[in-house]
DNA sequence: CCGTTTCTGGACTGTCAACTCCAGAAAGGG
DNA sequence: CCCTTTCTGGAGTTGACAGTCCAGAAACGG
C-alpha cells in the first residue's frame, strides 16, 4: 500500500529514515509504543524533530513503520531454516533455534511482533491491519513447510497444513510470552515440543 | 502480602475502592495501561483525585492491584470447569467455553492478563511477578486436572501434568492474541484443540 | 552552475496527565 | 455524644510530550 511511498526520497533521506525507523524498533522493543516518546527516538537516532516529522506523519505512521521493520527482522533472524520446515528434523532444529534466541537475550522482550500486536490491537486499527499482514507471512511460512510435507505423502491427508500452522504460531506465540514473563525458556519448549508432536501425529 | 493491606478501610472506603478498580480494570482492558488516565478511572468510577490517591500510592499500585483483579475475574468466569479439568470431555467443554467467551465479546480485547503482561513485563518489575504469580494459579488449576486423570491411571506414567499445562496456557495465550489481533475465533480454536489432542495423545 | 526540491536545526506551543494539598464531611469507637 | 480517624471535593502545580514553524543547508536535475 503505501510502506514506504511518500514522495522521492533522496539517498541520504533514507539513510535517515532507516535510522528513524531503527531506533524507534529498539526502543519501542524494550519500553513499549507508549513508554517511547518522539524524544527518545529523536535522541537515539539523532535527528531533530522537524525531521522525524519530516519523514512520518506522526507517531501512529511512525509505528506502522515500526511494524513492517519488526516483521523483516523477526522472519529474516529465523531463516535460512524458516523456509525449509518441511520435516521433523527442521521443526525441531527451528524450535531450538528460536529458544536459543530468547536464552539469548535473558528471555526479555518476548516476541517483537507479539508484544505490539498486544499494545495496539484495540487502539490503532491502522496498526491491527498491518500485524495481521506480519502474522499471515509468519504463518505462511510454516504452513508452506507443512504443506510440502503433506504433497510428498509424509503427512496423511486429514492433517491441515494451514490449521496446524495457526495452532503452532498461537503455541510459539504463547510460549514467548510466558517466557517472557517468567524470564525462563521452559514455557516456550514446552509449547514448541506440543506443536511438533502434534504435527507429528499426523505422519503416516 | 499487600493487596488490600494499607490501613484499615471503612466499609464505604472499601467499597469506593472496589469501584476505582473496577473501573480502571474496565478501562485498561479496552484501552491498555498506559491508554488509561488516571483521570479517566476517576469519571468512571465517579471519584475525585484525592480519593484515587487516598486508596493508591499512585498509578502502578492503582496498575497491580487491577492485575489481581482481573486475575480473579478471568479464573471465575472459567468456573466451575476450570476446577474439573480432569477428562478429555472436560477439556472439551472448557474449551468450548473460553471459545464462546472470545466470540461473545466480538474478539476484542484479548485475555485480559496476558494483555497487561505483555505492555507490563518489561517496564513494571512489580507488575510482572504479580502477573508470574496470576499465571501460576492458572496453570496450576490445569496442572491438577491433569494430575487427577494420571493419578488415576488415565494418562500414563510418562505425561508431565505441569509441562502439559504450561503448554497448554501457552496455546491459549497465543489463541487469545491471534485471535485478537485477527477478529475470528480460529485461531483460538485450533490451539486449544492441539492442546487437547496433545493430551489425550499420553491417555493409555 | 543554477533553480528547485529535499533535508535539517532548533526554538516554540498547547495540551494533557500524574500527582499534591488542604479544608471540610462522614464514619467509627469508646 | 465527642473525639479521632477515615474519606471526599476540587483547585492547583509540575513536567512531559506530540506536533508546528521557519529559516537555512544540502542535494538533485537539467
């Protein structure tokens, strides 16, 4: 839709852009939408104010921004393996790196994408669209590994790659949570190891 | 430890202060936190300023005490099942319910705990273990379930009853953001059924 | 190299939200 | 019934934050 439009921008604009958009991903990943003022963003990307609103027509714009950047990197950080969930091994090899990713940061934060979608959802509709985007594209792309399982006969045919991906985004998704809340990675194994036992109930 | 504690409350006292929650668990639920003035709490619990300030040292003990709140609520509306979780049909019929709930309110909102924990995890170290502890009774409420069908010899001697129940909270947290964020039970749904499936996988 | 567009610095504004204060009303307790 | 404590009304203070404005610097395009 628009993402990106506004009218040309010159090289060095996008440079500052991104640095905007950077900056405020961090910030926002660490305080929240609200716990992050225009400020703070300015400070941490050092720019002035007349060029963050130079680039975004305010903080709304700016977050949807924020979204479509979060989404690119949380997909991009799980791949080359993302893209290949086409077997047990890579379910599993898939769940232990997403756990080793939230051991990682001392299981802070919980999921880049969650954590906006739970903060936003009732509050910026404009938003809610865009995560919903950022949600069918993650989902997309265990389904399309389930999917592949199914056409080469290794999962019978009542299993439903797309109902399966779903319930496994929602069991990664919950499993983030709890573990960012209890700052222990044991709720989102647990939740993982149930998605792929599940999927791997249906092989034939 | 706290909650009510302060000094003692009159009768009246204590009722002006259920309603200040009330109020501000009502608001924060459809607006979050940090969406939520405590000015707003003051209109729709027709208080004044001095009396929020009378009940609660300021804006996060106003916060915590609306965690305990809705933790309350949210276990109540599960019963009687939740205390019963001990059959398959049991499991059914609570799901059916939680379901029925989300649809009931449009898929709005989201659970109301896992919302504030996830716009309070990072930034409210108080908030969080109140919300580790909300988590716990929930989980513990599935766990005994669980145990019950095993201590009975329905679910064998290797199903983990606590590890089952954290994996099942967890689909129901991420069935309750999915489905939020996309307005369609589906997503709900489909966790919970992986989580009941994945029980009745260990029944013997 | 020159006109146009994009980009940047920084001061400024208006609003809103958290929290304070104090005086007076109501309740409790002996 | 009186004294103490709790409770309430409402005005006031302080600070922060989203967003504006305009003048000047840099980049682009022919």
């Amino acid at each position: 839709m628009d993402a990106v439009s506004s009218p040309r921008l010159t090289r060095k604009g996008l440079a500052t852009r991104s640095r905007i958009v950077a900056a405020a991903a961090q910030l926002m990943f660490e305080r929240g939408v609200a716990g992050t003022s225009t400020e703070d963003v300015q400070a941490a990307a050092g720019v002035s104010s007349s060029q963050l609103y130079h680039y975004f027509d305010g903080k709304q714009h700016l977050v949807r921004a924020v979204i479509v950047h979060q989404t690119e990197a949380v997909l991009a950080a799980q791949e080359p393996l993302l893209s290949r969930l086409d077997s047990i091994a890579a379910l599993q090899a898939w769940r232990d790196l997403v756990v080793e990713l939230q051991a990682g940061h001392g299981c802070e934060g919980g999921c880049p994408i969650g954590s906006l979608a739970a903060e936003l959802a009732e509050i910026d509709p404009a938003a809610r669209a865009e995560l919903v985007a950022g949600f069918a594209r993650w989902e997309g792309a265990i389904r399309d590994g389930l999917a592949t399982m199914r056409h080469r006969g290794e999962l019978r045919s009542d299993a439903d790659p797309a109902r399966l991906a779903t319930a496994t985004l929602a069991g990664l998704q919950g499993g983030l949570l709890l573990t960012q809340v209890r700052r222990e990675t044991a709720p989102l194994a647990a939740a993982l190891d149930m998605a792929i036992a599940h999927i791997a109930s249906f092989l034939v």
